[in-house]
C-alpha cells in the first residue's frame, strides 16, 4: 500500500531523526572504544616496563596509579 505524498516528508523527517540518534549512539560507542583501547595500550606499556618477576603488588599499583589519574582528568575535562 503507497502512501498519500503528504505524508512522506513527515516519514522522511522521523527517519532522518532515527538516524541522527544512532548517529549519536554510534559516535558514544566509537569513544568509548578509544579511551578503552588508550587504557588497554598504557596498562600493556606500563607492564612490560616492569621488571622481570614484579610481584603482583607493583603490577597492580602500576595500574591503579594510572587508572586514578587518567580518570581524574577524564572528569576535569567534562567527559
């Protein structure tokens, strides 16, 4: 069944506006996704610059130090 030509610039519009949001929803992930990677590689970085046979204990101070800081300026920089 077609629809009546008045109708089909309001279709368009809500199309257009569903788009937009994934659009958004999209660009959010894609973000999201980097500053996960960006913490995956400086964590990778960081143990591989400890030395052979670190305990547990320093990996995982390696880790929280940066997780602390790169969260503190995460939120000072309004994300």
């Amino acid at each position: 069944m077609e629809q009546p030509a008045r109708t089909l610039p309001t279709a368009i519009e809500a199309h257009r506006l569903r788009l937009e949001e994934s659009l958004a929803k999209l660009r959010k992930a894609l973000d999201n996704w980097r500053i996960y990677s960006f913490e995956y590689e400086a964590f990778r970085e960081e143990l591989q610059a400890l030395p052979v046979g670190a305990s547990h204990e320093a990996m995982v101070s390696s880790h929280c130090t940066r997780y602390a800081l790169f969260h503190a300026v995460r939120q000072g920089s309004g994300h």
